[in-house]
C-alpha cells in the first residue's frame, strides 16, 4: 500500500539541499525552474521515482523522473505559486510537499526524502516550510553570481511615488538612480545605456540610445500592475546572457489562472499634494496627473488555456508656457522685453514676409498622456510542452514647450514628441524527455518616434534680439531639430537552447539572432534658422536694432543644411540593418554535494553589411576610409563560475566567477557614421561659429535673402564644411570583464541572510570618442597642455601683448583668435571618431542583510562601497556631444578618469510589516530609505583654453603667484580668489596642479519613500478593496533642507576662472574673474566678490518635482 505522508523541505541534509541541478535557461528567461534530490531514510540516493511538480492556480503539470544519483529537474515552469511537488516510487510512502513558490530565472532547491518520517512528524515539520523555501531560493547550486528578485508580494508593496521601474531596480544595492529627474540608472557605475531592461523577454530598452533613462518612453513603458516578478542581475555568468555589461533588469508579467481574477485602479496625484521647494515655491510642472486602468485573468480552457489582459492610461495635465513680456502679466516675465515688441515683429513677419502663424505668447498646455496594452495567451499543450504568447504595445505624446528668463518662445517654437512601441513575443517550453529540454523564442518590436512642430506648421527657425544681442529675445517658428526628426526601429529575435541532464553534468548550447532594421532621419535646420541682431559702428555704436535688421532681412546669424546635390530627404538618413548571431555552449558539473562548477564560452558576431557613402575627400585627407562598420569584429566570451556549500548547520555558501560580457552600443552611435558621411547633406553656416559672417559690410559675406518659405531656403556663399563621423577598423561592441566573489550565511535569528558580495569590472573594449580634426599643435600653455591657437599666447580674443589689452577690430568688436589653427578647414570641428579604448574599471562591495516575509514583516538593508573610472562616458546621443562634453586636459586623449556614474557611498534599507486588524483585510506599512553620494563635477575653465573651440578643459588650480590676471583686476578680488581656493578642500588639496575630471563631488543625498495600504471589504465575496497612499521624498516633508539632491548642471563643469591669454613676459596664465568690471556675473562676481557659482539645487528642464515631498493617492478594487 502506498502511503501519502507530506513532509517539508528537510533541514536534515543540509548538503543534498544546496547539491541541486543547476537549471539554466535562455538569457532573459521569462520562466522558472525547481531542482532537487530524493534520498531515502538512510541517506542513499533513489533512483527512478516519479517527481509530479503541479502549478495549483493553474493545474499545469511537470513530471520527471530521478535518475541514479537521485536527482531530477524541470525547467519553463511558471514564476510565482504555489507548486506542489510530489514524489512516488512503488514499494514506498508517497511524500509531497506544498507551497514552493519560484522565483524568475532562478532554480528553487527542493530535495526530498521518502520513508523517513511517520505522519505525526511530517506535520510537525510543516512549520518551517515557508523560512526552508525562502532558504531553498538563496542557497542553491544554480547561484553563482550576483542578483536581486523582487516577488510579487515586495511589489505589492513597495513605495511606488511614480508607478516607474526606477522604484523596482533600486532595491538591488548595487544598482543607482544617479539622475532622479532623468531617471538614469546605473548599475556598479557603468553607463545607464549598458543595461538591458526586457518584459517577458521583449526588450523594454530605448531601441536607438536617445533617452538618458535607457527606456522608449519618459514614462513608464510598462504598467506595474502587470509585473509578476522582477529579477536584476548586475552579473549572472550563464552563457545565454547576451548583453551583461549593466544590469540586466528582467521582468515576467502575470498569467491567467483556472480562477477569473482581476483589478480595477486610479491613482491621482495634483499640485497641492505636492510640497514647495526651497525658496517655497509652488510646484508649476503640471496640476495634475491621473493614471487608470484595469486588468482581468482566467481560464478559456480549464487546465489547459488561459488569458491575462491589462489597459493602462497615464495624463499628466501640465500648464503651457509661464513666459511672456514684462508687461503681460506672465508668470515668467521676460524683463526687458515688452509686448509692443512683441507685436512689431509680429507685425513684420505678417507684413513683410507673409508669416502669420507665429503663435501664442504663453499658453498652450504640455500635456503627457500615455497608453500602455497588454495582452497575454498561455497554453498548456500537454504535461512536457508549454507555450505563452505576450502583445505588449505603449504608446505616448509629450509636447516640449521651451523657454527661458531671456528667451520668449511662441508656440510656433514648441514641439511635441510622439512614440508608439509595440512588442510580440512566443515561447515554447518543452521536455522532449527527462533527459533533454528547450526554450525557443521568437519576438517582433516596432518602434516608432515622431517630433515635429507643436502647432504643425513648418517654417524657418528664427530669433530676434529686439535691441541688443545679450538682452531678451523672440523665438518662433520650427525648432531647428525638430524640422525633420523621424525614428523607426524594427528588431527580430529568436534563440533557441537545449538542456541536457547527464547525471553530474548539465549541458546547454543554443543559439540566439537579432535583426534591427534602423531608419532615422534627423537633418538639422532644414527649413533654414535665422538670428536678427543689433549693427554697430566702428565705435561700438548701435546703428541699428535687431528689430531693424529684421524688417530689412539682414540677420546675423544663418544655418541651412539640405540634402546633397542628387539626392533626396530621404537619402539622409540613417538607414542601415544590423545582424548578431550569437552560438552558446556550457557544462554545469555537480562535483560533489558541496561544489558547483559552470564553464563555457559565448560568441557573439556583429554583420552589418550597409556603409556609408564613401567620401573620397576625406579619405584622402585623412587617410582612412569613413565606411569601416563593426561588421564581422566577432566577440569570444569565456565564463567560469562556482558555487561551494559548506557542511555547517546553519547554511553557508560561497561563490563566484570570471566572464567576459558585451552591451550593445546604442544604435545611435553606430547610426552617426551614416548620418555625417559627409556625402548626404550641405550646410551653409555663417555668423558666429560658421565658416565666415553674415553682416554685409564685410566683403567676405555672400548673402542670401532672408526666406519666410520652409521648403525654398537659398544656399549661402559660406559654409560647405564637411563633418564626418566614424568608427576606428576593428571597433567592438563594448565589452568588460566581470569578476565576482559573494558569500551568504544562514543567521540563527528570523531566518535572517547575511550575504557579502564583491565585483571588479576591468573594461576590454570601451568606447573612446575621438576629434580626428583638431590639426596639429601650435605650442604648449603654461602647464604643458598643448594649445590649438593660431596665437597661441591669446586667449578667445586677441591679446596685445604690449599693455595685456584687447585687439580692436575697425567694427568696434575685440577680434577672436582663431581655433584649430591647424585643422583642415573643408572639415568641421566635429570629425568625431569612435574608438576602443582598454582603460577604465570598476569596484563594488556590498553588505547587506535580509529578513524573509514571515511573522507579518521581511526588512533589508544595503552598504555598498563603490569606485568606477571611464575615458568617455557616453552621456549623448550625437558623437559630437559626446566628445564635447567630456572634460579633458588634451584632446582625445586615452585616460580614464572618476566616471559620471560612480558613487562612492550607497546605504539602503527598507521594511515592510502587515497586520489584519479587521479580519481577513491587511494593513500594510512599508518604507525604503536611500542614502548615497551625489553625482561628480569637474573643476574646468569657463571658456576655451586650448584653441580645440570646445569649452570643456580642465583648469589648472593655481597657488598664489602662479598666475596673473587681466589688467584692472583689482587685489581684493585676487585675494578673494585664493583664499576660495584655500577654502575649498578639493582646490586646496590640488593647487598647483590641473584639476581632475569628477574629482570633486557635491554632497549626498537622502531619500526616504513610505507606502501605507488597508484593505476594505468589496462588493461581492472575495473581493476586496484597496486604499493606498504612496509619500515620495517624506524628509523633505518635514524639513524642506532634507531629500534635496545638489548637482552641478550638465555635463557636469564648475568654472574657476576664464582663460585670457599667457603673459609672454613671464610665461604665465592669465586669468580673468573680474568680468570686465561688473559687479556680478553668473559665473565668478556675487556682489563684487569672487564666488564661483554655487552648487544649485538639480533641475532638469525646469522640472524639480524629484526635489520636493509629494503624494499620490491609489484607489484598488481586487477580484
């Protein structure tokens, strides 16, 4: 007779629980899998028992069957629970055991034994069963590397201010939001575009590169109430794993169930749950935000098919412009500009020049509105093969209204943006037989982005100084990058592994591919952008405003860009497809039951067979060829990883391993090659930072009338130069190596888990932006930098030696000096060049601890010490930027300095607690508090020191005497600038030296969210109600000096002093701080004191929301 007896996880052979087999599966794994042992009451192993794993909610059915050593695995099992897991064998007692829940992409240790216990002790074991599963999860042979899961009850309540997956990965340790107004995440201070976000395996990232927040939207791009469970990995060494340069943030949305489930839910938040700033300002970014939606789940075919659907949809109501004339009344008032101003050129456009459709003054709105779909089939096609098919679609309209205290933009000025992201994926999982299983994936993405003008009209960009350049000024017309802006990115994937279980060996090799077919088209001023400015004499004298100039047609400033000749809107673009292949293979061998050992290699290789237009000139120039892609650089990754368990009673394990990992870089910078060949388009620049200027009275001008028509601009006589981006030959996809040592300790208290984990990454190919077009040298500065200065002893304007004094042109103006004395001028500044550097590296040690849910609360806490340094940090989208926004002493030079992502310092911690007061209605408190280092900043000159037409140099810090200063400076004011210096820890630290990319930093930042829900009775039974209050930033709320993040804006520079030349006479800097004598100015004069500007509180795009408490309010009906 066979006797059913249920038993627990038994704590009585530690060791069999932790020698499991490792079940790895495909790379973003959207499922889970359970591994074990059966022995019997002596200790030996037995060998072919049935092993029936059943998923409850949903009746699906696994079966295996153990082999000699007693072992068996089921992989592609549904994440989450509860599972009951039963073993039979004829001749002994039938054991199960119940209420396993699986965590996603990990292996859950759940080893057996029959005919060791009678039924009364099977009982009494039943009360360690939930602290036993919790322990299963961590101590398992399949973990060897470093990650975090986040369950469905974590998600259910952890403090969610803005429903964002920013909430969810910042609960791994290692993983920083390092911009909250941007939402930039970055894991062991690597690059916020190296992490690879998926949603049921459908890639969640920005396709292209363009956003600093890696996703496709600015909002969330997926519902949070469809998420089952998150797993966030800062290094798994699993040879499936593709991209593993960041995080990988993998999530598994919820499946139907033989129960009809679903919920019904409105958030809301407006501008009084939001608190005031520092200066006790309301908050004006929007006035309210509503997010509604539903999801509903069940069975079509009991057993055996089933649904699960969700529709979402996110307003965020946000006022128009607050600019306007100081006359208007405008809450932003524009001084010095006045609306009869406003209406004269108004007036001219209409009357002169046809252009009616300028816009509003202020007004308008900037509504965001989101709509996220979800709908998802799984299907139980027999008890060894499974499927699943998930629609995922996102789409978002933000309009973009500008700005500023000098600079009234119309409506015409405005733009909106508009995305529309749609995802397919189908799964199969099967077990062919109880010795080999696959997982195949097959997935579609379009994605889709639009920008264009807000009120739809095309015309030129064009900007008026009424008066005076430097005062207030109006802008209308099409934004210069948004006159043709259009992406699509389509990508197909598929892969495929196969798992072979052979005794102490698990085998998997497999296969993956992806097809990204890119077109973007972005041509700046296409429709031409015009400057109107004042005239003046050879004394300086205005002759004539910029009003004048306008109605007249003669501006200052003019860019066009069209395409080349021969060729159409459409041949500008970056059009181009990529193909990756990537092949897989690797043992997983259960030495013993103590040790795991996982090696194999990866092979990822790039084909790319589009190319540029070939551009002799620059080849012959150069003496390279502009068409070099990535294609066919094949990248080889080896893996090796452990896991070693230790025979104490109380569980302990270490493990570890070596890698190397690839990340894609963001199609965008591959993208640059094919957008600035140098053969699709023709730029007309003049005016400052064009080829020559504008004004009529320099015989150099060749001036093409002013043109009201989008679509019939005039070439110019100036202009012409060609800007070429390329990739080094041989250049790689970014890749690191990753090495990583953790040891996890069972506590005697709680079921607590003490876990150490530390992480190196040591760059192999990083990226290295380089300007092949700077010439050579013309000398060296003072310091030894070398300088590209026609006048090398000048600064931006020419000195004249003899008294340190400007030289005055005949038009009453300083004459500039000339940059890149030596480049080639049929080229522009910005030949950009991407590189592969080796320099660069990373550390992360982590200590943390961790309660499981049980006894009604689970709590966590988090230090992490970290250090990480880059040559390039990437933080752009057009390589020009990428390169000019990178601090430097020399340009293009190969050295890594401080990262933009890497904090120091980060202590979490989070708890939450539930009780039922009421019956079966939970209350639930929950907090997570996040303490970390600010960002980094670099000391730089405020103006080009070295010629390269860049402001981005690095200054040198002077000790007294080290410098001069320009004439009329006064001793005061030199005396008040070394005693700053002195004042300043990181300047006095390095006087005498030149400053340190990010050597200096601003501070730190607390952050403490709380999340409080009570469940009330529903309308019918078993339904419930939920009323939820979420409170983002609450220290703020009680001190508004609390929860205030500091930051230097981007990218990142804090001027010392200007460059203003090098004193012959002596062979020194000479500085000015004095700004010409005024008694303040932004960067160095408060009051007629020198004071470098001081540390801001963060705003991005006029939005310091992440600066303030807020509330947001979230009513649930559950059924």
């Amino acid at each position: 007779m066979n006797n059913r007896i249920r038993v627990g996880v038994l704590p009585l052979a530690i060791a069999t629980l932790l020698a499991t087999v490792a079940v790895p599966a495909l790379a973003q794994d959207t499922s889970s899998s359970i591994s074990g042992r059966v022995l019997d009451a002596s200790g030996q192993p037995v060998a072919g028992a049935t092993v029936q794993i059943v998923h409850e909610p949903s009746g699906t059915t696994k079966i295996a069957t153990t082999g000699a050593d007693g072992r068996y695995a089921a992989q592609g099992l549904r994440v989450g629970g509860p599972f009951d897991v039963t073993v039979s064998k004829a001749g002994m007692p039938q054991v199960e055991q119940k209420n396993v829940y699986l965590q996603l992409a990990q292996d859950t240790a759940v080893n057996l034994t029959v005919g060791g216990a009678s039924t009364k002790e099977a009982k009494d074991l039943g009360a360690v069963t939930v602290s036993a599963t919790a322990l299963a999860q961590t101590f398992t042979a399949d973990n060897k590397g470093i990650s975090t899961n986040i369950s469905q009850r974590e998600l259910d309540a952890v403090p969610a201010p803005d429903r964002s997956i920013q909430n969810i990965v910042r609960m791994d340790p290692r993983v920083v939001i390092t911009d909250r107004e941007r939402g930039e995440i970055s894991a062991v201070g690597q690059n916020s575009r190296y992490n690879n976000i998926t949603v049921d395996s459908m890639s969640a990232n920005d396709p292209f590169g363009l956003n600093a927040n890696g996703l496709p939207t600015l909002g969330t791009p997926i519902s949070m109430d469809t998420i089952a469970e998150y797993n966030i990995s800062t290094v798994n060494y699993d040879v499936a794993i593709r991209r593993g340069l960041g995080a990988n943030v993998n999530a598994v949305t919820k499946s139907g169930t033989n129960q009809f489930h679903g919920s019904v839910y409105y958030s809301f938040q407006n501008d009084d749950m939001i608190g005031d700033n520092l200066q006790g300002a309301s908050y004006k970014g929007f006035s309210r935000q509503w997010t509604g939606g539903a999801t509903l789940g069940g069975p079509i075919i009991k057993d055996k098919l089933f649904f699960f659907a969700s529709l979402e949809k996110s307003t965020q109501i946000a006022a128009g412009s607050p600019y306007g004339p100081e006359d208007s009344g405008a809450g932003a008032p524009v001084i010095g500009l006045t609306s009869a101003q406003v209406d004269q050129i108004r007036d001219i456009a209409a009357q002169k020049y046809g252009m009616t459709n300028l816009g509003s003054v202020g007004g308008g709105n900037a509504n965001l509105l989101d709509k996220r779909y979800l709908a998802k089939l799984d299907w139980n096609i027999s008890n060894n093969h499974r499927a699943s098919f998930t629609y995922s679609e996102t789409k978002e309209t933000k309009p973009i209204i500008t700005g500023s205290p000098t600079n009234l933009r119309l409506s015409s000025a405005w733009y909106t943006t508009k995305v529309d992201n749609k995802s397919y994926a189908l799964h199969f999982y099967d077990d062919w037989s109880d010795m080999f299983s696959t997982d195949t994936t097959v997935s579609y993405r379009n994605f889709d982005q639009h920008r264009g003008p807000y009120n739809g009209v095309s015309m030129p960009d064009v900007t008026v100084y009424p008066v005076a350049y430097g005062g207030p000024n109006v802008e209308f017309g099409t934004e210069y990058s948004s006159q043709a802006n259009v992406l699509k990115v389509k990508t197909w994937n598929a892969a495929w592994a196969g798992t072979l279980f052979a005794g102490d060996h698990t085998i998997k090799g497999g296969i993956d591919f992806e097809r990204g077919e890119y077109y973007n088209l972005f041509l700046q001023n296409l429709f031409g952008s015009y400057v109107f400015e004042e005239t003046r004499d050879k004394s300086n004298k205005v002759v004539a405003t910029g009003l004048d100039n306008f109605l007249n047609g003669l501006y200052y400033q003019y860019r066009y860009n069209r395409p080349a000749d021969g060729l159409s809107l459409a041949d500008t673009a970056a059009a181009y497809n990529l193909n990756q292949w990537g092949v897989f293979l690797q043992d997983t061998w259960q030495v013993n039951n103590n040790l795991s050992v996982q090696y194999g290699v990866r092979v990822d290789i790039p084909l790319m067979t589009d190319r540029p237009l070939y551009n002799a000139k620059y080849a012959g120039v150069f003496g390279r060829s502009n068409q070099t892609t990535i294609n066919g650089n094949r990248v080889v990754q080896p893996r090796m990883s452990f896991n070693y368990a230790f025979d104490t009673g109380l569980m302990t394990q270490l493990r570890g391993g070596a890698g190397l990992f690839i990340s894609n870089p963001p199609g965008v910078w591959l993208g640059n090659i094919f957008s600035n060949s140098g053969m699709t388009q023709t730029q007309y620049n003049c005016g400052p930072g064009g080829a020559a200027p504008c004004r009529a009275e320099w015989p150099s001008a060749v001036l093409p009338p002013f043109s009201p028509d989008p679509g019939h601009q005039l070439d110019g006589g100036a202009g012409g130069q060609m800007t070429v981006n390329t990739v080094s030959p041989g250049f790689r996809i970014p890749s690191a190596w990753k090495f990583s040592l953790g040891f996890d300790k069972e506590l005697p208290w709680w079921g607590l888990i003490a876990t150490v984990d530390y992480q190196h990454i040591k760059q192999r190919d990083a990226i290295w932006f380089q300007n092949l077009n700077t010439g050579a040298p013309t000398g060296a500065l003072p310091d030894g930098r070398l300088t590209f200065y026609k006048d090398k002893n000048s600064g931006p304007l020419l000195l004249d030696q003899s008294a340190l004094g400007l030289v005055v042109g005949s038009n009453g103006k300083a004459l500039s000096n000339s940059t890149l004395a030596n480049s080639n001028r049929a080229f522009s500044s910005a030949n950009i060049n991407l590189a592969n550097s080796s320099k660069g590296k990373a550390d992360s040690l982590t200590l943390s601890l961790k309660k499981p849910f049980a006894d009604g609360w689970t709590a966590m806490t988090g230090l992490t010490w970290g250090r990480s340094t880059e040559v390039s940090p990437g933080t752009s989208s057009v390589a020009l930027s990428n390169y000019r926004y990178n601090y430097l002493t020399n340009p293009s030079e190969n050295v890594a300095s401080t990262s933009n992502y890497s904090i120091p310092w980060r202590f979490i911690a989070s708890l939450t607690w539930q009780h039922n007061f009421f019956g079966n209605y939970a209350t639930t408190a929950s907090a997570f508090f996040d303490s970390h280092s600010a960002s980094p900043y670099s000391w730089v000159f405020g103006n080009d020191a070295n010629g390269d037409s860049f402001t981005n140099d690095l200054a040198f810090i002077p000790r007294p005497g080290q410098v001069e200063f320009r004439p009329g400076t006064s001793q005061a004011l030199i005396d008040q600038f070394y005693s700053y210096i002195q004042g300043n820890e990181y300047l006095r630290d390095h006087a005498g030296d030149i400053a340190r990319r990010n050597g200096a930093r601003a501070g730190w930042i607390n952050q403490l969210d709380l999340s409080f829900s009570q469940e009330i009775p529903g309308i019918f039974a078993g339904n419930k109600g939920v009323v939820r209050l979420d409170i983002y930033n609450f220290g703020n709320l009680l001190n508004k000096h609390w929860g205030v993040e500091k930051r230097v804006g981007f990218p990142g520079g804090r001027a010392l002093a200007d460059f203003y030349g090098v004193d012959q006479a002596t062979g020194k800097y000479i500085y000015n701080i004095d700004c010409g004598g005024a008694k303040s100015c932004s960067n160095y004069i408060q009051n007629g004191h020198y004071s470098p500007q001081a540390i801001p509180v963060y705003i991005n795009n006029n939005d310091d929301l992440a600066q303030r408490w807020s509330v947001l309010l979230t009513l649930r009906y559950k059924f």
